[in-house]
C-alpha cells in the first residue's frame, strides 16, 4: 500500500511543486484584480485546491499520452507509467478522481464559472496531443495554464471582460517563456524521437525569443492594470519579476540542461512577485 501510494505521489508530480505554483500565481492574482481588492477566503481556497487538483490531473493523462516517447528522454524515463510501475487504466482512474475532486470545488462558485470549466479541461486533455501537431505546443499549455484567469473573473463577477481575456494572452506569453526553456532540456532527445516543440521550432533565436516572451508578459500586465495609477506596489512586484526575468537569460544563455532546468524550475517565484505587486497595489 505504501508503494502504491509512492507511485500515485510520482505520478501527480507531488515531490515537484512548482508546477502547480506556476498554474496558482496568475488565478490568484486575477481574483484579486477581479474582486478588486481580497477575494474572501472561499474563493482563494477554492483556486489553490482546484489548481494543485487539476494540475496532478494533468500529469496522469500527460504521462498516458507520451508513454511512448518518455522511455526515449533520459528525464522522463523513469516515470511510473513509462516504466511499466503503474498501468494506464489506473493512471487515469487516479486523474479521473482527481478532476472529479476539482469539479466538486468548482461546483460551489457559480453558473458561469461551471461553464467555463468544461472549456478548461478541453484545453488540458488536448495538450498532451498537441505536441504531435503543432510547431509550438507551448502556444496551448499556455492556454491551458492561464485559463484560471477568466473563470476567476467568472467566479466574481459572475462573466469574464476583456480585461480577464488581455491577461490571459499576457500569461500566454510567460507560459511560452517558461515552458521553453524547460524545452531546451529536452531538445536533443525530442529531436530523436520527432516531437515537436517550441525550442526546436525557435532554434537558434530561443533565448532572445523567450526574452521577448518575457518582455511581452511584463508590459501587458503592466498596462492592462494600469499600473501607473496603481501606486508603487505594482511596480515594486513587476520589477521583482523583470530583475529575475535577467537572472533567468544569464541561466539559459549557454542553453547547458542544467541552467535551463533550473531557470524553468524558478519561475513561480517571478510569478509570486507579479502576484505579491498585485496585491500590493489594493492596499
């Protein structure tokens, strides 16, 4: 039981919090521009669980899906689907349940935010599908990784305004930044075994692109809240992240597995400084 138990925490990546930090930062912040101040504490417990729900969700039907491909990656092949430790239908009976769980949070929020949470898990099953189809699969999990932005605007409000969308496409582009440098560790096996990705895509112009990526992200968080008239908190936390967005260029600039992983693995934190500015600027 305690092996079982090993196995399904590797599965959900529980050992590896950051992916789920990355999905939790922009939804919370967004509650908070929706809410136009604290979002109560309902709502805050209901993203933090639904997003650490989901994201080992995700991991089951990702690991299913390259089952194939990860035995060929010297960091994926040891995962308990690909090695044979766990079984596909058991994988995705633990996603099931875990999405199921997720759903139940939903289902204390609204009408509209239930809605939009049917267009959430489209986006998150299609994306470990993508990878076999487009040039940038990165361009999807970015969708998928953002998409906790405009039910926040659903779950307070009760509909999502263009400013919930400009975020999203905001967050589309950090999500591009990020996920590409967790790419580059990878390129030389993915590029083996024939999938696409968006570091194989960029080539050679990967790290000025993901700093454009980077700039992208910044600048329309920055003018989609109008941080000029929100006092000095926003600033402080968008400085935070772009002080850490140059830290991050000097990880990959070598494009070594190591500093790439490593620059992947520290986003959330550039994540926590947009959300801490955020909050920052409602008091």
């Amino acid at each position: 039981m305690i092996l079982k138990l090993k196995l399904y925490l590797d599965l959900i990546r529980w050992n590896r919090p950051a992916g789920w930090l990355l999905l939790l930062w922009p939804s919370l912040a967004a509650l908070w521009v929706a809410a136009d101040g604290f979002p109560g504490w309902h709502l805050i417990a209901v993203f933090t669980l639904g997003t650490i729900l989901m994201r080992s969700a995700g991991c089951c039907v990702n690991d299913v899906a390259d089952r194939d491909f990860d035995k060929h990656v010297k960091r994926t092949a040891n995962r308990p689907v690909t090695s044979g430790r766990l079984g596909v239908k058991e994988a995705l009976a633990v996603g099931v349940v875990l999405a199921l769980c997720a759903f139940g949070m939903v289902l204390t929020t609204n009408a509209v935010t239930i809605q939009w949470s049917f267009a959430a898990l489209a986006v998150t099953l299609f994306y470990p599908y993508a990878k076999r189809l487009v040039s940038m699969p990165q361009a999807v999990l970015g969708v998928a990784f953002s998409f906790g932005i405009p039910m926040a605007f659903a779950a307070v409000q009760g509909q999502v305004p263009p400013l919930a969308w400009g975020l999203l496409v905001g967050n589309l582009f950090w999500v591009l930044a990020y996920d590409t440098e967790y790419a580059m560790v990878d390129r030389d096996d993915d590029l083996k075994i024939g999938m696409k990705t968006s570091a194989i895509t960029l080539g050679r112009w990967d790290v000025v692109a993901i700093a454009g990526f980077y700039v992208a992200y910044l600048g329309m968080w920055a003018v989609l809240l109008d941080a000029s008239a929100r006092g000095p908190g926003l600033y402080i936390g968008l400085a935070g992240a772009a002080v850490q967005v140059v830290w991050h260029l000097s990880l990959i600039k070598d494009r070594t597995r190591e500093g790439c992983f490593k620059a992947f693995r520290l986003n959330h934190w550039l994540g926590f400084s947009v959300f801490a500015g955020v909050v920052l600027s409602y008091r």
